[in-house]
C-alpha cells in the first residue's frame, strides 16, 4: 500500500531535513522504505530516520556479510556503526547514530 499524499509529503520533508546530501538513488530508495505499510504508524521523521539507518547498514556497509559469518545481529550493527556513521557524515545527515543508544 502507497501511502497517502499527505504523508508522502511529509517523508520528503523528513528526508530533506534529515539527509541534504544524500544521493537521490538512496533517498529514492528510502523513501520507499520509510513509506512501507510497516512504519505506517510512526511519525514520518521516525520512519525516516530507521529507513535511513536500514538502507545505510545494508548497501554501504559489511553488515550482511557480518552476519552471513554468524555474528548476531548487535554484533554485526557495533562493527558497522563507525562505517554507517562516515556514510550519514558524507550525506550532510543531521543525525548520527549513537553507539549507546538502543535501535
């Protein structure tokens, strides 16, 4: 399911507040994630923010690789959170993942 315009809007708006930098293919791309049927319920800039964090682990990172290794999840998002935080600096992120802080 789409979401409605009036949320679409406000994703954008999240996005070009959150990642002014941001390559238009990633911000494509987690616009989409951030407007799944799944972060309905989330205020748009949350939905943002864990799309982007989603998105960056995922394409920019080793996480996947990590984890086909068998490191659990948390293991594999502490080795990757310097190289997430160098690709939302790179991005002119407003936001940066904090190591101490729970997902």
């Amino acid at each position: 399911m789409i979401a409605s315009t009036k949320r679409r809007k406000a994703i954008t708006e999240a996005l070009t507040l959150l990642l002014p930098g941001a390559p238009y293919a990633d911000i494509e791309a987690i616009r989409a994630d951030a407007g799944a049927r799944h972060m309905k319920e989330l205020p748009p800039s949350i939905a943002v923010w864990l799309a982007t964090v989603a998105h960056v682990r995922h394409q920019h990172t080793d996480y996947e690789q990590l984890l086909a290794e068998g490191y659990d999840r948390d293991a594999a998002r502490f080795f990757v959170i310097d190289r997430t935080n160098a690709v939302l600096t790179s991005w002119r992120a407003t936001r940066l993942l904090d190591p101490d802080d729970e997902e």
